[in-house]
C-alpha cells in the first residue's frame, strides 16, 4: 500500500502559520529587548592633561531602560601611537529612567608620549541574566585630546 507523503496538506496549513507567526514574535521581541540601554547625548573630555593625571569625561546620557548594567573598556592611543589598555570600570546599574549626567575619569600614564591623543571608549550592557553569554556592546568612540609635558 502506497500512502502519499505531503507537508503542506490544508489541515497542516493552519499549523505551519502558526509556527511561523511564533517564530517571528520572539525574533522582534528579542531585537526589542536588545535596543540601546542608554542614549549618548552629548560627551565633553578634557582638552590637555599631563601625565600621571586624569582625563575628565562627562557625558549626558539618557536612561531609556533601569535593568542595565555596563562595562566600560577604555584605552588610550599617546603622541607616538602607543596603545595603553585602562583597566575595565564597573557602572552602576540605572536606578530610574531619563537624562542624566555620568562623570568617570581615566588616568594618563606616566610612560604617554607627549602630543594629540586619542580616548578610545567602548562600552557593553549586561541587561538580562541572558545577556551575561550575549551583551549588548555598543561602537567605540575616539575622543581627541592632548598629553602636554609635566
């Protein structure tokens, strides 16, 4: 006995749609949930530090979400394009939504080559206990400044 092997029959019809409509709604529910934390509004450095001080950074940020967590990663490029890592800086998570001001400094090595340098700053997000494997990592910034001697 022959039976006929079809997947699209009009009774399993109903269900392929429906799978698709599923798969579809956790795909734009998961792009919602992984839109940008915080909104950089403005951000302002020290113009001309010395080695051995701080770089200033003060950014206006708007909180859109208040589960966040974030990393900052900076680093820092001297004179002679030398790359000096910062170690990594934990934030606070958001404790209420809409602007803001965030102020961090980041020191100059004393080893820095005196001249136009550049802050390279990159920040990722840690929202839910799933975006521990999968965080949200936003562009890296370069901000200029100057290292002037001591």
């Amino acid at each position: 006995m022959i039976t006929k092997l079809c997947i699209f029959t009009r009774p399993m019809l109903s269900q392929h749609l429906l799978a698709a409509m599923t798969a579809i709604s956790i795909t734009s529910a998961l792009a919602y949930v992984r839109r940008d934390p915080i909104e950089l509004l403005q951000i302002n450095i020290s113009d001309k530090v010395k080695p051995g001080m701080f770089i200033d950074e003060l950014a206006e940020v708007d909180r859109k979400r208040s589960d966040c967590e974030s990393v900052v990663h900076a680093e820092i490029v001297d004179g002679q394009t030398v790359h000096f890592k910062l170690a990594n800086k934990d934030l606070p998570s958001a404790v209420s939504k809409g602007p803001t001001f965030i102020f961090r400094q980041y020191p100059i090595p004393f080893a820095a080559a005196w001249g136009k340098s550049q802050l390279i700053v990159q920040r990722t997000y840690f929202c839910w206990p799933f975006y521990q494997y999968w965080p949200i990592r936003r562009p890296v910034r370069e901000l200029e400044f100057e290292i002037i001697p001591p």
